[in-house]
C-alpha cells in the first residue's frame, strides 16, 4: 500500500519575496517585501522626478503583486492625511487595493499577461534630506561655531 499526499493550503501560497531598492540620492537601500503570481519581478526602482516606484515584471499570465511599501522609502500624502496612489500598469490607470499601518502601506495590483511595468505614483519619494544631508549639516554648524569662537578669542588678547 503506497502513501497519499494530499497537498495542504500552504502549498499553493505565493512565497514572500524582497527586491532591495536603492537610494538614487546617495548611500543606503530599501528592502521591498512583496508576492508575485504568474509573474517575476526583473527591477525595482525609485522615479524621484515623478516620486514614483516603478517595477517591471516579466509576466506569464494575468496575476497580481502584493507590495509593501514602507513610509521612508514612498508615500502619498496631503498635508498629515494619507493620500491615494496612482498605479499605472503599462501607462493605463489600474485599479487596486490597499491596507496601511504606521510604517508601510500595502497595495494588491492586479495585472493582464503580458504586463511588463507597474509604476505606483505617491506625492514622496525617499526623504530629500536623509541621515548624510543631517550630518553634514550638523558638521557645518559645529565648524561655524569653532571658527566663530576662534576670532572671539583672538579679540580679547
């Protein structure tokens, strides 16, 4: 008597994969966490001219990512309150759903065989002024301090 395996629900599940997307304003990257069906995910990057990320796929069949976006890396806001994305499949308005927490937003895209770009459009894009544009500023107020302090002391000789 031979043995039956009898596939479970966790069987069909979409793997969770991660695509890092570097800063193109200077060092550091972001990791993307997303699932993808009938479809693979060939780049990722960040559009900081159109604050967008944009994805190109290699798609199989129709499908659909689910995309964590964390807040550092994009965002769509107005003022405080959260804003909606534009998702663009292929330069056409899609349709899509999403959930958020503090630190990401999470957006299900459907897509048709033969997709080859997502791009999702927020109203920010990686921080303009991140960790290396505040040290350097900081160095550049502390260098004015000294030279400032530096002539104080040579006016009281």
């Amino acid at each position: 008597m031979g043995l039956l395996s009898i596939p479970t629900a966790d069987s069909f599940a979409q793997p969770s994969e991660n695509y890092v997307v570097n800063n193109p304003q200077g060092p550091g990257s972001y990791t993307v966490n997303y699932t993808i069906s009938s479809a693979t995910v060939e780049d990722m990057r960040i559009n900081t001219a159109d604050t967008s990320l944009v994805i190109l796929i290699n798609s199989t069949g129709d499908g659909n990512l689910v995309i964590d976006l964390p807040r550092t890396l994009i965002d769509a806001k107005a003022g405080s309150a959260d804003d909606q994305f534009i998702v663009l499949v292929d330069d056409t308005y899609s349709a899509f759903h999403e959930t958020k927490t503090s630190a990401d937003r999470t957006l299900s895209i459907p897509f048709a065989g033969g997709s080859e770009r997502i791009e999702i459009i927020g109203t920010q894009a990686v921080p303009e002024f991140g960790p290396a544009t505040a040290a350097v500023l900081a160095l550049s107020v502390l260098t004015i301090i000294v030279v400032s302090n530096r002539g104080r002391i040579g006016l009281g000789k």
